[in-house]
C-alpha cells in the first residue's frame, strides 16, 4: 500500500487498518505520542504546542543528550505543511473531518502483524461497530498469557483493543486505556456500559483516562499497579521517548513487561531528517536508532530487549530518498520485561506445559525462542530469569541442567552469539525462512550450523 508521500510498509499487514502514522490529511508528530489522527492534536485554537512541552521539545529522539534545535518550528511544520492547514485548525480536523478509519488519506507506517489468533478475532469481532470504526490503528499488540492480568494501552483511542483485551484478561483483570484527545476518550466511554453487558461482566473491567503517555504519574497511575504495558507505533512520536519508558518502568509490576511495536532506524538521525516535518508525520522523523533501544533499557532497569518481529519499510519518493540516505527503517515489535532484583541466573532446562491460551501446541516467545508443549529445551541465563519471574512461570516447568551429554537429536542451548536482536537482520531473513525457521529456535537449531 503507497502513502501520497511514496513510501510502503515492505508487506500488508494481516489487520488491515489504516495508518496510524502518515501525514494522512493529518501526522501524528503534535500528539507526542499519541495513537491516532483524532487524537494526536490538542493545542487551542490558533496556538502552537503549548508551553507545557518545552522540555520535550527540548529533546528530540534520543532523550535529553540529543537536542533538535528547531522542534518548536518542526511541529508548525508539520501541521501546516501535511494538514494543509494552519496549526490551530489541527484540532477540528481531528476531532471533526476524521470520524472513520475510511476518514484516512494514506495507509503509510504500516506495522505488519502476526496472523490474528482465533480468540484475539472473536474478542475483536463482539467490540462495538463506532468504537471499531473510530480506530486508526495498525497491527495488532497482543501478547501472551493475559488471564487476570492488568493491562495499560498507551495511546487507546477510542478504546476498540482495551474492549478486546477486557475479554482476554477476563472480569478478574483490568484494562486501562490512556489518549490525550478528550473527544476519543468520551467514545470509549460511551460505551462502556454496552460491552460489559454483551461480555456478561457484573463489574466493569475497564478504565479510560485522558493524559500523556510519557506522564503517566499526572494521570492517576500508580507505582507498580500493571503486569503489562502496550503500545503500537507511539514511542516514535514523543520526543523524549526515555521518558516513556521510564514512566513505564515505574508503573510495571516486578515481571511485568512492555509488549510493543514501533518504528526504529539503522543509525543516529542525521538533522535534516529530524526537521523534516513530513518524515516525522510518515513516522521515521522520529525513529530511534535501534541500539539505543538496549541502552536506554540497560539504564532504566529493564532486561535486554526481546526482538519478536521485524519488517523493512521502503521509501519510494526520491526526494525523501535523497534526505535519508544511507538510513534505513524498519517496523519491529520488541518486549522489554521488569524482574526483580535477585541473585545471578543460571542457564536450566525447561519443559512447556502447553496451557497458554491460544498457544497450546507451542509458544512462539520471540524470534529467539519457540517452545513446543513437551519439549525439554535448555535455555540460557536472561531466558531462564523471565520465564521464571514473569507471568510465563506457571507455563513451564523447570530443572538443572543434566551433567550428562544431550540425548541424540536434542538442542543445544542457543548461545548469546547466534541470538538475533538486530531488527534488520531480522527484517532481511526472507519471509519463507523466517516461518520455518522461528519454531526451531527455541533450542538453538536455527541455522544452517544448527539443525535438528
């Protein structure tokens, strides 16, 4: 699918839903952070971005040590120049001209998605028809293993995944949608009272507040009051993306995670395509460099991150071509987990139980790490910690390592040097070898060195 601008997502997404990014008759940059065109422009009428932001505009991309010198005029830029209208106009073209996802001009910043497991269909098959209709999401982020847990969507719109996953976590579990555009988060509410009912919940389950994703705490959000965070193709968008994350930190439970896609870049932005307004509304104005990623996770306090899926997108318009060079971007979907301050790891072997929702035949982890229900796989330290500290605990069974040789035919463990956590070379695996070769992963038989 091609964006006016020129620029596609390498392959369609299995949800097909329009953008969430593009500068669509509307970006998503004056949102700082926010999901979707309805939501992504809050100043007063005949204003600029509110000096409240000054801080974050400060920083662009890179938290506080990368500055974009000209951000205050990157933003008029951008709604001025993709809005075609003057920046005060932004909140009624939002609020007014978007009232559908068909609203949309462009399907650019496309985040491919893994195929839609049957129940996450029938959870989003019973959200109600406006609530769909109002969403301008793509992709779908929903991770593993969500029975009773309480889950936060930064950037929830209209509410049409926190009704699904209100499903999934089911009525002993809460969901919390956070978006900044009032108009979208009085939808959501709308409804509330209709979904419990067609879900058959005598206490509603579901929350929704209006607030800054990299703000949480001026929101209500407690300290430690979510097992997981959610978030898709939002961190781009808000300039001082460590800030999220932090944020996020802070309101994780101890084995909690954040299960989310974005858009990240293959080097550190070079200026002109950080001032380039409609780069950032495609998205990729905004990119992280994908190492700093780790660095950033590194100095929160998170675990490595996880890589799950990786997908290459490409710029067709020559212009945009020339500006970005040597850069290249990619859509990827990465889980970051919060453990508990305890003694150093050991490498163990673990037996999936098979009793994950959705996952009984085998639990697809990451692009690392497939386990199939009965297999005994050896795993390495950072494995062993998060599935023994997370959620994922009660879905395995663990042991030490026998001091005997592996059984003919076993896998060995996979060792640090062959695990992907660079999305472009995850992205570069053509597709056929990235199906076959993720379920063979899990004990380090991916490859042509290593295969059982």
């Amino acid at each position: 699918m091609t964006s006016s601008l020129g620029w596609t997502g390498q392959r369609p997404s299995r949800d097909p839903g329009p953008s969430r990014c593009a500068a669509r008759g509307g970006p998503q940059v004056g949102s700082l952070g926010r999901r979707t065109p309805a939501r992504n422009s809050g100043w007063p009428a005949g204003e600029g971005p509110p000096a409240r932001w000054a801080p974050e505009l400060a920083s662009a991309g890179r938290g506080d040590s990368m500055a974009a010198p000209r951000d205050a005029e990157i933003w008029k830029d951008v709604q001025v120049r993709a809005l075609g209208a003057s920046p005060g106009k932004a909140e009624n073209y939002y609020g007014q001209t978007l009232k559908k996802s068909a609203d949309l001009q462009t399907n650019a910043c496309v985040t491919p998605a893994r195929p839609v497991l049957k129940h996450v269909g029938e959870a989003l098959q019973n959200v109600h028809e406006e609530v769909a209709l109002r969403y301008y999401g793509c992709g779908l982020v929903f991770p593993e293993c969500l029975e009773n847990c309480w889950v936060l969507d930064l950037g929830s719109g209209s509410g049409r995944d926190c009704y699904a996953l209100s499903q999934l976590v089911g009525e002993k579990g809460h969901v919390t949608g956070i978006d900044m555009t009032r108009g979208q988060v009085e939808v959501a509410k709308k409804y509330l009272d209709y979904h419990m009912e067609k879900f058959g919940f005598q206490t509603p389950n579901v929350t929704f507040v209006h607030g800054y994703i990299e703000k949480l705490g001026e929101a209500g959000i407690k300290d430690e009051s979510y097992d997981i965070v959610i978030s898709n193709c939002v961190v781009n968008l808000v300039p001082n993306k460590q800030q999220v994350l932090q944020e996020v930190y802070r309101v994780l439970k101890h084995g909690g995670e954040l299960y989310f896609s974005d858009v990240y870049a293959s080097l550190e932005l070079p200026e002109e395509v950080r001032t380039r307004g409609v780069l950032w509304g495609e998205c990729l104005g905004g990119a992280l460099y994908w190492k700093d990623l780790a660095n950033f996770a590194q100095k929160i306090g998170f675990c490595p991150p996880r890589l799950v899926t990786a997908n290459f997108i490409t710029i067709q318009n020559k212009e945009l071509e020339r500006v970005v060079g040597d850069c290249r971007f990619v859509s990827a979907t990465f889980r970051l987990f919060k453990l508990p301050k305890t003694g150093p790891a050991e490498r163990c072997q673990v037996i999936y139980s098979g009793g994950i929702t959705g996952h009984e035949k085998e639990l697809i982890f990451d692009a690392n790490f497939t386990f199939k229900k009965g297999e005994l796989l050896e795993v390495d330290e950072e494995t062993a910690n998060i599935l023994k500290n997370s959620r994922f605990a009660q879905g395995f069974l663990f042991q030490p390592i026998a001091e005997k040789p592996p059984a003919s035919g076993a896998c060995p463990v996979l060792e640090a040097k062959d695990i992907i956590t660079d999305p472009f070379q995850l992205a570069g695996q053509p597709d056929a070898v990235k199906s076959s070769c993720v379920p063979d992963a899990a004990g380090g038989c991916c490859g042509k060195k290593k295969k059982c």
